[in-house]
C-alpha cells in the first residue's frame, strides 16, 4: 500500500495514493486513522511531505564506500544524530541554498516510519515496529560538518530534509537499489545491501536510547557518490520498489 499526504481544500490529509487518485484516510494509520471512503482525483502538485515526524533519527557512516569517501572509519556502532522537524519537505519543493554555507551536499537515503512506540525492542521483532519506506535526501552542509565538529546545523537547516512522495509498506528493506540523479547524470547508485548495519540493526540500537514514537523517522545512510548541490539543480532519489522523490534547489 502507498500512504501519503494530500492537499485538499480543506486541508493536508492522509490518503492511500492509487495512480491518479486518493483514498481519503481520517487521519495517520499510527493514530487510528482509517479510510473514509472518499475518492479524488490526484492532481500535479497535491503530494505533501508523507510524514509529521517529531523527531528525525539519522545514521551516519552506515555505507563502508560511503565512510571512505569522505576519510572517515566505519563505526563499531550505528552513528546516530537527529534533524529538526522543520528541515522537512515533500516532493515537488526546493532545498534552500543557506549563504552560511560554500558547499551543500545530496545524500540519498532509505526512510523509515515507524508505526509503534518502540523502546528496547529485540532485532527479530524490530521490523514489526515499522510503518513503511519512504524516499529521503539528508541534505547537508558538508563545510560547515567539518567546521562544526558536530552535525545539528550543518544538517539541520530548514528544507534540508526532502522526503517521499509516500510511504510504501509492503516492501523487503533488505536489497533496495538507492540512486541520486542530479540533472539527468546519476550520481549515487548503491543497495541497502551495503548498509553496516541493516535497518532491523538500526531500530534495536535505536531504541535502546530513546522511544521511537509513531510517525517518527529513522533515515539509514547514504551509498558513496555524495557531491554538491547547485542553484538550479533538479534532483530525484529514487528508490526501488519505494518511488521516486524529486525536488529542485535555490
């Protein structure tokens, strides 16, 4: 099933996307919501951002090409760091190009939303606490990580954190073809395969430090490939039997 979030007159809602049209849902199915029974019609433009997260839980350096490319080791354990709610938007919108920053970076990544409260979950019940996949791009300031010493403003300013067009649910994560094309020229081409620690790994770790709440989500790494975004630049992250996420930057 294809969950996203649809603008109608009245508002943004949930609605299980079907080609050109739209199940209206009453609200997030990690709340209760459920399906009304309303049709429309999907029009360009109408998809929103699939999720409402409270928090962003990122993992770094999961790809071992990915960790070499930028110097770096792989880590014994996953490398978790957070992105704020506000760095998120849907497809068809722009990242903005901060005048803090002389180099932003792509890096397309698998999402995960969760569909539990999960805290201290086992890795062989870890995949029962999961909504579905979406497509994600954990844009980042590549200077300003290094300048920092620590990744909360590089990766956090606000548009930095494109996601969708949906959440896909009856998807394996195990083997998913992840690519990043920038202007037609794919730039990253990898397969959650690679990932250090898969996204079973990731939840168990995960929510051994804090609840990962319904609605939140889990972004699990990008492949090797990562390089600069320009003013102009349209991109897609697409993923294999997830979707295709595309938005522009400014």
């Amino acid at each position: 099933m294809r969950l996203g979030r649809v603008a109608l007159s009245e508002g943004i809602v949930y609605a299980r996307i079907d080609g050109e049209r739209a199940e209206v849902w009453s609200g997030a199915p990690w709340n209760g919501g459920a399906s009304t029974g309303r049709i429309v019609e999907l029009r360009e433009g109408d998809l929103r951002a699939p999720v409402e997260p409270r928090k962003i839980l990122c993992v770094g350096r999961n790809y071992a090409a990915h960790a070499k490319e930028l110097g770096n080791e792989v880590p014994a354990e996953p490398l978790l760091f957070l992105k704020p709610s506000s760095s998120v938007i849907g497809p068809g919108g722009f990242v903005d190009l901060p005048p803090e920053s002389a180099r932003v970076e792509h890096e397309a990544e698998l999402g995960v939303v969760i569909g539990r409260a999960a805290r201290r979950v086992t890795r062989e019940r870890a995949l029962d606490f999961v909504y579905g996949y979406t497509c994600v791009c954990d844009v980042t300031a590549r200077d300003l990580q290094k300048k920092d010493g620590q990744w909360s403003r590089a990766k956090g300013f606000d548009t930095f954190c494109p996601c969708g067009p949906w959440i896909e649910t009856d998807v394996d994560p195990g083997a998913l073809h992840v690519k990043c094309i920038v202007n037609g020229v794919v730039k990253q081409d990898g397969s959650t395969s690679q990932m250090v620690f898969d996204v079973a790994a990731l939840v168990e770790y995960a929510s051994r430090g804090m609840t990962l709440e319904p609605g939140d989500l889990l972004v699990t790494g990008t492949p090797e490939g990562v390089g600069p975004l320009a003013s102009g630049d349209d991109v897609v992250v697409d993923i294999e039997r997830v979707g295709a996420l595309r938005f522009s930057v400014r």
